[in-house]
C-alpha cells in the first residue's frame, strides 16, 4: 500500500492547483472514494488527515458503517434510488446526486422523520453524455426552483462528472461551465440555497477542476490504487 505516498502527491497538486486560481489548499475539500476498498484500509488511510470518505452505494455505506471510525463525513457520490434514501439519511453528510424531484420528495420525508436538514448538491450532466446521471445545464434552474420548497433539504452547491478523457485538458470546459452556472444561480440568490460547493474532479482530472474553480475533489484510484471489482 503506497496510500501516504499517494496522498502526498496528490496535497501536493491540490496545493498547485488551489494557488494557480488563486486559493489557497485549506479552501479544497479531498474527499478520498472508498467504494471497493476495505474498512482496514479505509481505517488506515483516515490516519492521514483524511476527514471525508465518499461512496457510490448506499449498501456499500451500510456494510461499512459501523467498522469506520466516527467523526468521519461520509458523501453519497453515486446515483440514489429513492427507495433507499432511508438506509442513509442519518449516516451522510452531503448527497452529491440530487436529480429529480422524485428523489428531492424522498429526501424531505426522510429528513424530516429524522428531525435533520439534509445537504445536497445538485448533479449536472454538463457533456450530456447518455451514460451518465444528472440534469441538463438548461433543467437546473427551474429544478432549484421547485426543491425550494422542501425545508428539510439544503442545496449547497453543484457536482458534476466529466468524460474520461486521456488528456484532461479536453475537460477544461466542462468544469468551466459548471462553475458560470454557479455563479448564474448564485445571482438569483435563492433563499436558502447556497453555491458553497463544486464538487468536480476526479483522479484523471482534479488538477484541472480545481483551476477552474472545484473547491470538492472525489479521489479513489489516485490514492488506492485500481479497483478490484
Ligand atoms: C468512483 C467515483 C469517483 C472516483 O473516481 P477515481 O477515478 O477512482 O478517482 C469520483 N466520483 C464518483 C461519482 C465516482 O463514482
């Protein structure tokens, strides 16, 4: 296991890429992505001033939940059946996949069973590829609009994914535009509804993320290596 060497490196990016769009690396969030990974290593790696762990399966937080130690912020970056918004409400600190008003309805029931309010971001589908989750660029506003009303739901920010590209630079302008509808969205000023979070960028492209503006990575191969499925 490299995990503190690979970690290293990456602060050491995330330090570079903070200071060429002019931020400083305390104001980007390293979200470490466990999926696959097991406990013991996760464990291992939370030695390393690592505060938040993200996954993309909501029976996969279940398993885990009890055998990683407490305190830690736990982020469902993954696609979210409704049905099974219950099984997390009350273990997740942010749900990165708010896409439909099917699950925002679930979301607000829940959180509000729980006496919580429960922060979300929104996932754009900004290259619109087929196979990927998320609304279109042009849906969101008016989404907002209608999960205004859900008290027990905080919209802070946005997420996207990009393509896989071999040459990162090919995703620049995706994460340029996610951040120009942040900031369209956040010259509505929404009651309630904060831009605090861009979550974007991965292990192939969080250097170029963070330039353009990404203040939340989600890593996993970057810091554990391939995933065995
Ligand atoms: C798996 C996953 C990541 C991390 O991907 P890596 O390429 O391993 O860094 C980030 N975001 C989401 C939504 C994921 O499912």
């Amino acid at each position: 296991m490299h995990i503190q060497k690979n970690l290293q490196e990456i602060k050491r990016n995330i330090k570079e890429a903070a200071n060429k769009s002019g931020r400083d690396e305390k104001d980007i969030t390293l979200i470490a992505v466990t999926k696959t990974v097991d406990e013991d290593i996760i464990n291992e790696a939370l030695e390393l001033e690592i505060q938040d762990i993200g996954e993309n399966k909501v029976q996969e937080i279940q398993r885990k939940y009890d055998n990683i130690k407490e305190g830690i912020k736990w982020h469902m970056i993954g696609h979210l059946q409704s049905n099974k918004v219950k099984y997390i409400i009350d273990k997740v600190s942010l749900i990165h996949s708010l896409d439909r008003i099917s699950l925002a309805k679930e979301i607000q029931k829940r959180a509000k069973q729980n006496n919580i309010t429960m922060d979300c971001l929104v996932q754009v589908n900004i290259s619109e590829e087929e196979s990927k989750f998320g609304l279109k660029k042009e849906k969101v506003i008016t989404f907002i609009e209608s999960v205004l009303k859900y008290e027990n739901i905080k919209i802070k920010g946005l997420m996207t994914m990009a393509p896989y590209m071999e040459d990162s630079e090919k995703t620049r302008c995706v994460f340029r535009e996610l951040k120009k509808l942040s900031q369209e969205i956040e010259e509505r000023a929404f009651p309630g509804v904060e831009m605090k979070f861009l979550s974007m960028g991965m292990t192939n492209d969080y250097m170029v993320a963070i330039e353009e503006g990404s203040n939340m990575v989600r890593i996993g191969t970057g810091i554990f290596g391939k995933r065995n499925y």
